[in-house]
C-alpha cells in the first residue's frame, strides 16, 4: 500500500495497556501500528454501517468504503445491514387500509 502520510501517536500508559491485553487475545504476534490499522478498519466498518443504516451515504458510497476493508469486515457489515433490514420488516406495525368504491 502506497504511503501518503507519516503520523506519530502518543498514548498514555492505559492506551498502550489496553493494545497489550488486546494483543493477548489474538494468535498471531501484532505490532501496535497493526493493533491500531485493524482498530480504524473496525471503526470504519461501524460507520459505513451506521451511515447507512441512516441513509447518509448511497449504496455507491457503501460499496466504495466496502472495498478499503478486509473482506471478513466487509461481509460483517453487509450481513449486519441484511439483519437490521430483515428485523425492520419483521417489527413493522401492520398497515390497514380500506379501498373506497
């Protein structure tokens, strides 16, 4: 991947505590700035997500950020986007109406 920025972060001790405990939960060794990427792809998924689910980007716009995550997140947000659409007809109120001759 092509860079265009350099950044530091600094964090404070309980930011780099909390990377450490999540770091033990995972197999492989990761780095921090992998801990970090993986972090921004989870916030990006819930965003496309939320932006969505509320109608603030098209499917264009969700199928363009789609394609910046790795695919298991990409699949995750399609499918959680599928339940909420499924739960929503699923909990709609019944709607009567009455034809007029």
């Amino acid at each position: 991947m092509k860079m265009i920025s350099e950044e530091y972060i600094r964090l404070t001790e309980e930011y780099s505590w909390k990377l450490d405990v999540v770091a033990t939960a995972i197999l492989e060794e990761k780095t921090k700035k992998q801990l970090v990427e993986g972090g921004i792809n989870i916030m990006l998924a819930n965003a496309l997500h939320n932006l969505y689910k509320d109608n603030e980007i098209t499917e264009q716009g969700l199928e363009s950020g789609l394609k910046s995550l790795p695919d298991y997140l990409s699949e995750k947000v399609r499918e959680d986007l599928q339940t909420d659409c499924l739960n929503l007809i699923a909990f709609a109120e019944p709607i009567s109406f009455v034809l007029s001759p």
